[in-house]
C-alpha cells in the first residue's frame, strides 16, 4: 500500500468500516476518486464474505478506462459498455474474502457493494439472520504526488487533515 500510494508521505484519508446489513440492496456501480489517481484503498475482511453477504464487485481495468467513467457520467451505469445488445456485460469480479483477507484497488476503479442476500439465505436454511451484517474495515491514503485536498464526506477529522502519514 505504502509503494502503490506514492510513499511515506502518502496521506491518510479515511479509515472507518463499512457494515451491510441482512436485506440491504446492492449500491450503484461508482468510483471514489477521478483522475489522476488519488486515492488507495485496502478493504479487509472481519468476517468471510460469501456471495449471499453482499460482496465488493469489482469491474477490473476500468480505473484507466475513459469510456467506462463517460458511460458511468452520462447514463449512471455502465450498461453503456457494451458493444452490441447481445454481447456481454464488462467482465467483473466478486471480492469473496476470508476473515483478515484484504482487496487492495485504486480509487478510480468502478465498483459497488453487492446486495446483502443473507437473510433470504437464512430463512431457506432455517438460521439466524443475526450473524449476516457484512463489515469491511478500510483505510484509504491519499497519493502523495497529489495535490492537497479536503472532502467534507472524508471519515478524518479536519483538525488532522495533512497531519497523519503512514
């Protein structure tokens, strides 16, 4: 992580969880930074994430792809990728992880929760929905090439903006 966002000056810019309840709906395909890129993100795994947990979908190689984000900016989806009504969807990839496994991805990338299915699964098992909330803790740092920023959506508190280094 430390190579990949530019070094000991890289920034830390979020560091928080991500929890998914049973029943929660997928969340629309989005980046978290534009060009160039700015942001490296490291989603682990407090649990073991099965499809029915509702998995990060990852669409692989569209951080670099200016026709994936102008589908994404202009329709909202990327249905516009595809190259004829009968071809295929861009390829994408479910993060189905262990418990302290990690995804590693830059911000640009194109991704989204998928639907948390468990209590659906549950029910036709005959189990407790209880255990089915989906929880990644992330840390993201900010490029250290990148000019300096500020989000007002960021996780890290203003009064230690620019001041936390790996």
């Amino acid at each position: 992580m430390e190579i990949a966002a530019g070094g000991r000056e890289a920034e830390l810019w979020e560091l928080a969880a991500l929890v998914s309840a049973p029943g929660a709906a997928s969340q629309i395909v989005h980046a978290d930074a534009d060009s160039p890129g700015l942001l490296h993100t490291a989603f682990v795994a407090l649990q073991r994430v099965s499809h029915d947990l509702g998995p990060t979908i990852f669409l692989p190689g569209t951080h670099a792809d200016v026709k994936a984000h102008a589908a994404l900016e202009a329709m909202g989806d990327v249905t516009g990728l595809q190259a004829a009504p009968d071809s295929p969807p861009p390829p994408s990839y479910a993060s189905l992880l262990m418990s302290g496994d990690a995804s590693l991805y830059d911000g640009r990338l194109l991704h989204c929760g998928g639907a948390n299915t468990f209590e659906q699964s549950a029910q036709e098992m005959g189990i407790s929905a209880r255990d089915g909330f989906r929880v990644l803790f992330y840390v993201t740092f900010r490029h250290a090439d990148q000019p300096e920023a500020w989000d007002p959506a960021r996780s890290i508190l203003a009064r230690y903006d620019g001041r936390l280094k790996p």
